[in-house]
C-alpha cells in the first residue's frame, strides 16, 4: 500500500470473457481517462506527492491518457 498516493485501478473482463466464449460486444465507454483526472484533483486536494496505476494488463492503457512508468512501485 502506498500511503503517498491515490491509487486508480485499471482492468478488464474481456480476456475472461473471451476464454469463456461469451460474447460482450463493443466497449461503448470508459471511465478511465475521468478517473485519472479525478485522481490528480485529489492528488493536488489532498497533498499526495503521486498517482499510482494499478492496471490489471498494460495492453489496456491509451496513450491518450498519459506515459505510464514502466517499473513503478509502491513503496
């Protein structure tokens, strides 16, 4: 746990899905890039030094939402 820093977390069921065989259809929306923003205002609110990305598979990350580290840690 970082006591430093907003954590958002990142996933997806689609793998899951797939390897079930169920069909989900097209992902009509994210809340990410507004969960990111959101995480920064409180970043900022709060006085934490950092946002932390807890992302379940980096193949889901949109350049559009920023650079991720690539070894970054929590402590």
């Amino acid at each position: 746990m970082a006591l430093d820093a907003i954590i958002v977390g990142i996933g997806s069921d689609e793998k899951a899905f797939t390897a079930a065989g169920i069909e989900f259809g097209e992902v009509l929306a994210s809340i990410y890039p507004e969960a990111l923003e959101r995480a920064e205002t409180l970043c900022a609110l709060w006085a934490f030094k950092r946002v932390i990305i807890a992302i379940q598979d980096r193949s889901i990350w949109q350049p559009e939402w920023g650079e991720l580290a690539e070894m970054e840690g929590l402590d």
